[in-house]
C-alpha cells in the first residue's frame, strides 16, 4: 500500500470527521435552545388577561376555558387574534400562551381602619339602572366596612366574568388610562363579597386617611 494512499485515507478520515462533529453541534445548539424555550411557547396560560403590544389595549382571553384549557399543550392552539382597537393581528399561540400577560399584581396597603372618606369601585355580573342605584349599592358597602367614613366617590363596573382580585385592580387601571375613571389614590383594600343576587363581586376600597391634629 502506497503512502499516497495512506495519506488520502488518514484525510478523508479527518474530513469526515469534522462533518459529523459539525452536525452533532448543530444538534446540541438545537435541543439546547428547545430547553430554554420560555413557558409560553409550550403550555396555555392561565392568565385571562392580555396588553396588545402595538396600541397597549388590554384585551380579554374570551376563548380560555372554552376551547382551550389553562395548562394544555400550545401545539394544540391555532388561528390568529385581532386587537379590538387598533385592529392588529396575532398568532393564538402567542397570545394563549402568555407572550403579552398582563401581570399587575393589587398592592394592597396597611390597614386603616378610620379613614375620612372611601371611595368604592365595585365589579359585579349584573348591570344597574340608575346612578342611584350604584350609590345604594356602594353605600351599603360602605356603612358595613367603614360606617364612619364618608362616600366620596363611587362607581359599579357591570363584568361579565369573576375577577380575581388582581385582575379587578387591572381592570380598574385600563379604566383610569382610558380616561373611563378618576384615579383614586394607592392606599386601598381588595375584598371579594356576595351581592343581594347572590354573585359573585369584587370590590376595591379607596381610602383618605384622617389627618392628626
């Protein structure tokens, strides 16, 4: 056997070598990229709630819980979702899976148990007819938690689905950036009640604190 051979051998060999060790690193750089996949690209979320990245609407996830479940596998999702305001497009997978979660959480501050005034928003299922109708409902709030404080202001949200108490807090901050409601002060308390109806209400207690002296 000549040398020649030998050394055209020894090359290939080498070459060849060198291809397959490519692929491999190909390989490793692939499966180590599918596990630092974040979670939203595996599982649906269950967040209800979603920001549109575009016009910042918060938008709701009215197909969770319906078509898909919290926690099912994101290859079971397709189709595409539509912001309500600006009209822009987006996979379901993104948007089901947790991509634009919204994820506020209601800072709940110390307790005080005799303000000056509250102001109470309250989330309930049914609508109401009359703006006297939610005083009503917001006094009778009132008198039972801080019967010695004053009503200053006082709104009912009528929403259709039960709210967490952090998704009432988000709900009532879209508010405030829509223009919708006043802002109201960071010192307040979240409480989940039952309505005359017997639903299911969220309720956020605005307070003002007395001033010593």
């Amino acid at each position: 056997m000549s040398s020649n051979f030998i050394l055209k051998s020894v090359v290939i060999t080498i070459l060849f070598s060198i291809i397959l060790c490519c692929f491999s690193l190909q390989g490793i750089a692939g499966n180590k990229e599918s596990d630092n996949t974040k979670s939203y690209r595996r599982v649906v979320s269950s967040n209800r709630l979603w920001r549109c990245p575009k016009c910042q609407m918060v938008l709701q996830k009215s197909l969770l819980g319906k078509v898909w479940k919290a926690g099912d596998s994101i290859s079971h999702v397709s189709g595409t979702g539509t912001c309500a305001k600006c009209g822009s497009r987006y996979p379901q997978a993104d948007i089901y899976g947790g991509k634009y979660d919204i994820h506020l959480k209601a800072k709940i501050a110390g307790k005080n148990e005799n303000p000056k005034t509250v102001s109470i928003v309250v989330f309930q299922e049914s609508g109401i007819s009359s703006i006297e109708e939610a005083h009503r409902i917001c006094s009778k709030i009132k008198n039972r938690y801080y019967p010695a404080a004053a009503l200053e202001k006082y709104y009912v949200i009528q929403h259709r689905d039960k709210l967490t108490l952090d998704e009432a807090f988000i709900n009532y901050t879209c508010h405030v950036e829509d223009g919708a409601l006043p802002f109201l002060g960071e010192q307040f308390n979240a409480r989940k009640l039952k309505n005359q109806n017997d639903e299911d209400v969220v309720v956020l207690f605005f307070k003002l604190p007395k001033m010593n002296g």
